[in-house]
C-alpha cells in the first residue's frame, strides 16, 4: 500500500473481483479536541472523510454507558491487559471521537486510505489513543503512527489480526484472522493444523489475507492447492457480522489428518 503522508496516491486493488461482500471501517479515538474541530487531514494525504463514513464526537462518560463502549467488557479487559498505560490515558480522556462507515465492494481501498489520514490528523489535534476494535488493538497515538504510518504503507498485514489457538485435539492448532470487514472480504479460519505446520499456516494465512485486500475472493467449495497437502483445502464460506469470532463472513478450511 502507498505511504499515506502528504501525497494521496490511489490505492488500487489489481485482484479486484467484484463481490456483494460491504466493507466495513471503525475506529474509536480518545482525547481532548477543541469545540471547533479543524481536522489537518491533508498532511497526512486524505481530503477528508469518504463519503460513506460519519464522525461522531461524545462526552467519554457519557459514551461509557453505551452498551459497546469499547473499554469496557471482555474487551475492555483485552485491551487494559495489552496496552495499561494506553487503557488509562483512554479512560481518562474527556471527548471520544467515533469514526464508523460502510462501504460496497470496489476496485480500490482509497476509502481507507482517507480514513486513516483522518484518524492521524485527529493525533495532531488532541488525540490520545486510538482503538481499532476489528483486530481487538489499542494504540497510543505514536504506536498508533507506528503501526499505520509506515514508508512506504502499512502492509496489508497490519490491518488483520492473525490469531493461533490451541484445539481440543491435542498437537492440532486452530488459525484464524480478524480485521477483513476492512477490506470487504471474509476472515480465514483454518483449522486441524498440525502444530508442526502452524507456521506455514500463518505464511498462508498472510497471502490469504494479501490477495483478499487487494480484492480476490474465493467462490463457495474451491480447492486451494498447497504444498504437501493431498488434495488441497477446501473453501467452505458462511458466516455473517453476528459471529463472535470473527464479526464477519469467514472462509473455513480444514487440514488433512
């Protein structure tokens, strides 16, 4: 991806297919902004919101009676473990400014190129921490630059969580992704993975999650071939917004026993 300050170069995706699939962005920044909020949204290479996508600024203790407010729940606890300093200057913060939007399938990511030039200029004027709850992360606002601000652009990588899970059969591991709702593609779950292969595993969910972002998608029972697995995986989509594990469609494969 191209790097997001000062020029907004296009954002194309060359594997486009197109799908009926919706991308999905959220954000939550934590902060004190002033009454009359100038977003500086050109440094960073972004006219400004796309359309699409609605900012929404709340009193945080306001915000913190909402039933999904981010910092509180099994989220909450999530994050105050990962990031405690992060978590505190979050909780203290007075404003909480939301940015969320929805988005059909389409051949370019300029939509979250934009937005993300929007949460960073939102750094420069007050912002103090940043939660990206699609891969369940909160950022102070320099490791925030740090994961998305990158020379060059943030690989597709940094916006996807990739998550390795023990199954109940033993030497058998469970890999899954959060975050594709981005991009309007399904999670990779990929599960029997044989504890000895969770790295190629990992390898192959990357690619999976690559050529996703730049708009490839699987068609329902494909066969993906891999290296020393006879036969290949079999694709198998479902899912929707409302499973908890992803909060997206997914694309199931099972490992060979």
């Amino acid at each position: 991806m191209t790097e997001t300050t000062n020029t907004a170069a296009a954002w194309p995706r060359p594997h486009w297919q197109p799908s009926d699939e919706e991308a999905v962005l959220l954000f939550f920044v934590f902060g004190a902004f002033p009454e009359d909020l100038v977003i500086p949204a050109a440094r960073y290479g972004s006219p400004g919101l796309p359309e699409g996508v609605e900012l929404q600024r709340f009193q945080n203790a306001v915000l913190a009676r909402w039933e999904g407010y981010p910092l509180s729940g099994a989220l909450g606890e999530l994050l105050k473990e990962d990031s405690p300093e992060a978590f505190a200057a979050a909780k203290a913060a007075p404003h909480v400014i939301a940015i969320r939007g929805r988005f059909p399938d389409r051949d370019n990511l300029d939509y979250l190129r934009d937005t993300l030039g929007v949460v960073a200029a939102l750094t420069d004027i007050g912002g103090k921490a940043v939660i990206d709850p699609q891969i369940l992360s909160l950022f102070d606002a320099q490791g925030w630059r740090d994961h998305y601000l990158v020379q060059g652009g943030a690989p597709t990588r940094h916006h996807v969580l990739i998550l390795c899970s023990p199954e109940e059969t033993k030497g058998r591991s469970w890999i899954r992704t959060r975050g594709m709702r981005k991009f309007g593609r399904p999670d990779i779950s990929l599960t029997n993975v044989p504890d000895r292969e969770i790295d190629r595993a990992g390898a192959l969910s990357e690619r999976f999650v690559d050529l996703g972002a730049l708009g490839a998608h699987f068609e329902p029972e494909q066969t993906v071939e891999v290296d020393g697995v006879t036969g290949g995986l079999t694709v198998k989509l479902s899912g929707d917004e409302t499973d908890p594990m992803f909060n997206n469609s997914h694309a199931a494969m099972r490992w060979p026993d």
